[in-house]
C-alpha cells in the first residue's frame, strides 16, 4: 500500500470526520468555500477551462472564471455533504419533480437503469430515492485510485449497507447484470469517458462513450430513466426525472444520442453544477 494512500485517505476521514458534526448547512458551505477557493488556483482547472471553451465558444473569460468557481463551490459542498447523505436524502431539503416517474418504477416491481450525470449531488439520488420512496437503486461507479478512500466512499454512499456499488470493470458489469436480473434497479453516470465504448457526438464533439446502460436495457428489457439532482440553494435540492428513452427497435448511436442531448440540456440550464474536471474529449493537437 503507498504510503500517499495512507495519508490521502487519513486527510479525508479527518476532513469528514469533523465535518460530520458540524450542522449540514454548515458542512456544505464550509466545504464550498474551501473548494472554491483553493480549486481555480489547482492543474486540474486548466482541464476545466479548456473544455467550457469548446462547448461554449460564445462564453469570455469572465463567464468561464465564474463558473468554474460555481463548480468547485458545488463540488466542495458534495464532498462535504457526504457524512450528512442520510439525513439530507430523508428531509424537506429535497423536492421531487415528476416524482410519478419514479413511482412508476418502484410500483412496476420490475428494475430500471436510471442514468444520468455528475450534477448538482448526484450522490444523493440512490439514498433519495431508497429512504423516501422506498424504491432501492444501486450505483454504479469508477473507483477512485486509492483503494482506502474507495472503502470509505463506498460505506458512505451505502446506507446502512441497503445500497451497493458496482465499478465499471467486468466483475462489476457482471454484478449489475445480476442485480437487474434480481429485479433491482441501478443507476450510472454516462458522462465520463469510456475507452472501450464508442464515438458519440457530446456538445458537438467526438467523445468515447459508454453502451453498457442501453445493452443492459435491451437484454433484460427494462426502462432507463434519465435523473438529476439539481442544487436549488445550499443544501436545498430537486430532484427530476426525465421521460424514459425509447430503446425498443432503436439503433445504439440514435439511443445514445438522446441520452447526450439531455445531459446538454440539463448542463446548459446548470453549468455550474456540472463536474467539467473529466477528461471528456480528445484534447485538441
């Protein structure tokens, strides 16, 4: 084990630690004003910046600057809501929009593949979704470098142990596939790179993407519901789900194509509270 793992993952249950009991309004934005400060000022921005310039042309400096702090802002609060995960997901903080959506799935007694982005909280929507509409939905996600801080993340994402997570690895593809087939539901984010998946059009531009949620779809025949937890202020979320996409007798790429185009119209309503750290794209030679 690296020793940089050790004291990467000992700053972190540290940070939590502290945070944990600290009120939530407080740990978030404690958390947000830290991010916000330090995160600009960090490498990683430069990827930020070079890819709100592609999507965004028509935007100047300014608009950029701005809403690269509103990024670090909202991904500071993420990062400090996540000892707090329970008590937010089962509180007045959080207004469903379409919540007929999401009934529509727990009352079928059939799985579903919510899909969706890193936006807003998106760590907030499994346990939401579990504690106060008692529908479970289990996550899958790309483990983070440091196995110690994997553990951790993971234990607090998984409610009680009600929720799972599932990396995108084949074991993981196989624990997913024998979720659904247990008839519960999962949920991925599809706005990350994927090497092996396929070239689809994301804001205009080449990306490598992921099929694995509309294969899974096909193969079992279940519906995938795009989702997103939007920051309304602070620690005040919505929760929306979008109209399920059509997947029978559709083509991969077209059914790809869908999900992107609600992914960019949900970013272009919340650019801030996107994650623009990712390394969507090839960057430019």
């Amino acid at each position: 084990m690296k020793t940089s793992y050790r004291i990467q993952y000992g700053i972190l249950k540290g940070a939590l630690w502290i945070l944990g009991r600290m009120p939530v309004d407080a740990a978030s934005a404690t958390g947000g004003a830290i991010f916000k400060t330090i995160g600009p000022h960090m490498g990683i921005s430069k990827t930020a910046r070079r890819n709100m310039a592609m999507c965004y042309p028509q935007w100047d400096a300014a608009r950029i600057e701005a809403t690269l702090r509103g990024m670090w802002d909202n991904l500071g609060r993420v990062v400090a809501e996540y000892p707090h995960m329970a008590a937010i997901a089962q509180s007045h903080r959080i207004t469903f929009r379409n919540a007929e959506r999401f009934e529509a799935v727990r009352d079928s007694h059939a799985p579903a593949i919510f899909i969706g982005g890193h936006m807003g909280n998106w760590e907030l929507m499994p346990p939401a979704l579990l504690l106060v509409l008692n529908l479970p939905m289990h996550s899958v996600y790309r483990a983070p470098n440091n196995p110690l801080v994997d553990k951790l993340l993971v234990r607090l994402r998984s409610a009680g142990g009600r929720l799972r997570s599932f990396g995108k690895n084949r074991k993981g593809l196989a624990q997913t596939l024998r979720a659904l087939q247990d008839g519960e539901s999962v949920g991925m984010l599809i706005d990350q790179k994927m090497n092996t998946g396929v070239e689809a059009l994301f804001f205009g531009h080449p990306a490598m993407t992921s099929t694995a949620f509309v294969e899974l779809a096909r193969k079992l025949n279940c519906p995938v519901v795009p989702g997103r937890m939007i920051r309304t202020h602070g620690c005040n979320f919505e929760f929306d789900a979008d109209i399920p996409l059509q997947i029978e007798g559709r083509d991969t790429m077209d059914v790809i194509a869908d999900a992107h185009a609600v992914l960019e119209r949900w970013i272009d309503e919340h650019p801030e509270q996107w994650l623009w750290l990712h390394r969507r794209w090839k960057r430019p030679n």
